[in-house]
C-alpha cells in the first residue's frame, strides 16, 4: 500500500479522490488550505454533496486510514505520491487560471525529499505536466526525485464516488516506466475490486480499462471528453430551436435519436445550456490552447456561441409570457444547482438567468433541494427556498432549469386554480404535463410545439 497526499483535498475532486483511495486500503493525507472544510471532514461531514460519502468517511476517520491538514510540506514528507486536486478556472481570456498548480509546485520542489510521484487529477491544458516538471526540476532530478503524471479524472458531480469505484477508464499519461509501476500499484486494489471498508459500488466481475499514454495525450482526452459532451448539448439545443419553429416534439425526437447505438442518449436533454465548473471553462481552455498553436477551432466557436444563445433563448420565452417589462414581476426557479444531484453553483446557468432578471426588476425567487446555502452564499439577496410549494405560490412564470426528479412529480392542480395561475416554462421536458393540462395551466416545452 502507498502513502499518499492530495493536495486540495477538500474540493469535489479532492475528497473523492482522497476517499476513494483511502477505501482502496492507501494511507492518505488530505491537504487543503480551506480550515471551515478541512474541520468538517475532520467532524465526517463534508461540505462538498456526494452520495454516499459520509458514511465512507466516518468510517475512514475511524480506522485512522485517512487524515486532514493544511500543512503541505508534512504532507509531502509523508507521502509517496501526490495527488494535485487543486481547482484550474477560467481566466477572463478563457485560458485555464494554473496558478493554484503552479503555487502547489513551487511548494513540492522545496520539500520534495525522497522519490515522489506527482500525478496531476486537477483538469489542466497541455503543457502543464512540463510547466510542473520544469519547476520541480529547478531543485530537484527528474526521474530520479520524482516523475510528473496526468491522471485526468472523469468524475460526474453527484455520483463522484461511483465514478471513482466504477471508472468508465483509468487514464495514466507518463514517459517513466517507474511512475507507471506506482499508479498500477495504487490502482491494482481498484482494478482487483478489494477494498479495506465496505462500498457499494464495486464490481468485481468488470474490467476496468487502464489505458497508458503520454502526458500530452492524456491532457488531451480530458479535454476531448468535455468538448464533446458540451458539443451534444449544444447539439441537442439547435435541434430543439429548429424542432419549435416546425413542430416537432423534442422530447420523442431525443428518443428516437439516443435509441441508435451509434449515438446513444447522454448527454442528449435540451435546457438552458452547459454551466457548471467544467464544460464551459474546458471548453473556452480547449479553444485558447488550439488558437496557441494557430489552429482554428471553427466547430468549438460554434458550440459556445450556440450555448450563449441558449441563455437569450430562456429570457425571451419569460419575456414572451409576462413582457415586455419584466419589472416586478414574480418569477420562480425551480433548480439552481448547475444540475440536479449537486450542491455547485459554480457558473450555474440557473444564477446567471437570476441576474438578468433581477437586473430588469423582477422579484425572483428560487427553489433547490441541495444548494439552498450555496446559493444564498453567492447571492444573499436572492429570495431561496426548498420548500416548493412556498415558491410556486403566487408566482406568475415559473421556470423549470435541472432535472431534479421531484419536480416531475409536482400535483399542479393546486396552482391552475388559484386566480392568478402561473405561466410554466420546462425546459428539460420534465414536468408532469398531464397534470399542467388538468389543471388549466399554460405552459410551454422547450423544443416542442406550444
Ligand atoms: N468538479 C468536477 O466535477 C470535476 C470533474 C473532473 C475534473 N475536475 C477538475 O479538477 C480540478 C478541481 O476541481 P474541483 O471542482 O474539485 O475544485 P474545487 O474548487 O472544489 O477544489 C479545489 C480545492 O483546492 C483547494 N486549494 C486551492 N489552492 C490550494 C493550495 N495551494 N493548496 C491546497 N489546496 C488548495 C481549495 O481550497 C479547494 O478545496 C479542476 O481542475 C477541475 O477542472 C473537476
């Protein structure tokens, strides 16, 4: 079993990673600069939503199989690989902000002090494993004090533990045949499905791919996977333009599409657009790095584009029902989370269609089952709830943004008899549209003929 750091090991991607292979029977060493986090996880409580995890991490805490600090060089001296979690946004030109990398490095050349393997999980452009090596190497002997490793990680929010104990892949991108020896050895427990405390999610009797490339490579398919899934969803929202204009019906029209192997269906939901901490900013990332090395990225531009229009596209339907002037006028959003299953609201779609409004004058109030404090953290003044029946209460448009799956369920008969009843715009196609007729409410699908 290895000694092992991660290094933000309190964000999304940290905490899973570091549960994750302290679950795989690793002593593990969470580093994070966060203390409210850190003291959390401490307590078995993470402030990050993941199903499932607590009660992994309490029992983790339990064996002592995994710790918490914020003291990087202990970290290091203790480990025998480090994991980099730290986060990589978007700068304003859309380039990736590398300077949590670039700082976590600068600290390991200083305390790097025996045989160490980096390996890079944080999403980071190609280059970034020469930018660490290049200052590692400034004190210390590639190769020999340590190697420098892409790992990139695949997680979905939401099911980041399934995703860590059920890979759809492992990709390790190296040139040393000594760090490829240690990533084999840290994930064989995950590849022989044993691990030192019980989870649900192992499979034994399924191979898990590990595919073994270079660095560049493997940055590459990190990126490569997000630019294709935001292509799908700014894909599946021009169908669902050109489905409204000829009276189409999205929702059999996603059907009929996602039955064809070739094409499947993630991935393949109508909405407001990509938000959320990935797609948007991999994809800007993507388009900066091929512009770098003079390559026109036509089709990239596209899906951006596409997905900024996606946004207007809300406000005019909102506009269309209650405008022109959207001045106090009661509007509710249902689903603030960037997607259903997640307590993020990082670059959620569903805040920035807040600031519009509110920027006309409306009186917007939200509902989430799971960002509620997130939300009220970004933006105090915006009126939250996660009590559904307080928000749909006298709202004169209402604006279904995720898939929470308790909206499918919602009984709107109270609300098409009130004197007043709401305008309903779904825009993932999930509501319950029987009962929105029963109930003699308007409403309006996105990508389906009204
Ligand atoms: N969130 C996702 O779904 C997801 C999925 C795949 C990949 N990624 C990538 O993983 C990386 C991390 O993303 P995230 O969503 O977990 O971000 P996050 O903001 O949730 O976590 C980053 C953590 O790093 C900590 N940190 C920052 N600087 C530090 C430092 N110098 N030392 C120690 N800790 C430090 C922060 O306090 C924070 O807890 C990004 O590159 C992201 O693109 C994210």
């Amino acid at each position: 079993m290895t000694d092992i750091g991660v290094i933000g090991g309190a964000g999304y991607v940290g905490i899973v990673t570091g549960v994750g292979l302290a679950a795989l029977g690793h002593k593990v060493i969470s580093m994070d600069l966060d203390q409210k986090r850190l003291a959390m996880l401490r307590d078995g409580k993470s402030a990050v939503y993941e199903d499932g995890l607590e009660p992994i991490l309490d029992r983790l805490n339990e064996i002592g199989q995994i710790s918490f600090t914020d003291d990087q060089s202990d970290t290091v001296r203790n480990s025998d690989a480090v994991f980099i979690a730290v986060g990589t946004p978007s700068l304003d030109d859309g380039a990736a902000d590398l300077s949590a990398v670039i700082a976590v490095a600068e600290g390991l050349r200083d305390e790097i002090g025996k045989y160490t393997v980096i390996v890079v999980k944080s999403t980071v452009p190609v280059g970034t494993i020469n930018v660490v090596t290049d200052i590692l190497s400034q004190k210390l002997t590639e190769g020999e004090d340590f190697d420098v490793v892409s790992n990139p990680e695949f997680l979905r929010e939401g099911s980041g533990l399934i995703d860590f104990f059920a890979p759809s892949r492992i990709i390790v991108g190296s040139s040393s045949e000594r760090a490829n020896a240690a990533l084999r050895e840290i994930y064989e427990p995950l590849l022989a499905g044993t691990t030192v405390v019980d989870v649900p999610w192992i499979d034994s009797s399924r191979e898990i791919p590990y595919v073994e490339t270079d660095a560049t490579s493997a940055q590459l398919t990190k990126y490569a996977a997000n630019a294709f899934l935001a292509t799908r969803i700014s894909f599946i929202n021009e169908i669902a333009g050109i489905s409204e204009k000829v009276g189409g019906n999205i929702g059999h029209i996603v059907e009929g599409l996602g039955l064809d192997p070739r094409i499947g269906p993630g991935y393949l939901q109508p909405g407001i657009g990509f938000g959320g901490p990935c797609l948007d900013k991999d994809l800007r990332a993507l388009i900066m790095v091929a512009g770098e090395n003079s390559y026109d990225p036509v089709m990239f531009n596209g899906v951006l584009q596409r997905n900024e229009l996606q946004l207007r596209v809300v406000m005019k339907k909102i506009t269309a029902a209650v405008g022109p002037s959207l001045y106090q006028k009661r509007i509710a959003l249902l689903g603030l989370a960037f997607k259903e299953g997640t307590n993020d609201v990082r670059h959620s779609l569903s805040i920035r269609l807040y600031r519009l409004l509110r920027d006309q004058g409306a009186s917007v109030v939200g509902h989430d089952v799971l960002a509620v404090d997130e939300v009220r953290e970004l933006e105090p003044d915006f009126e939250v709830s996660e009590d559904v029946d307080g928000i749909l209460n006298d709202s004169e448009v209402v604006v279904a943004l995720n898939s929470e799956p308790s909206y499918a369920g919602i009984d709107w008969s109270g609300y098409g008899q009130v004197e007043r009843s709401p305008y309903v715009i779904d825009t993932r196609g999930i509501l319950d549209h029987d009962s929105l007729v029963a109930s003699g409410i308007e409403f309006d699908v996105l990508g389906a003929v009204s």
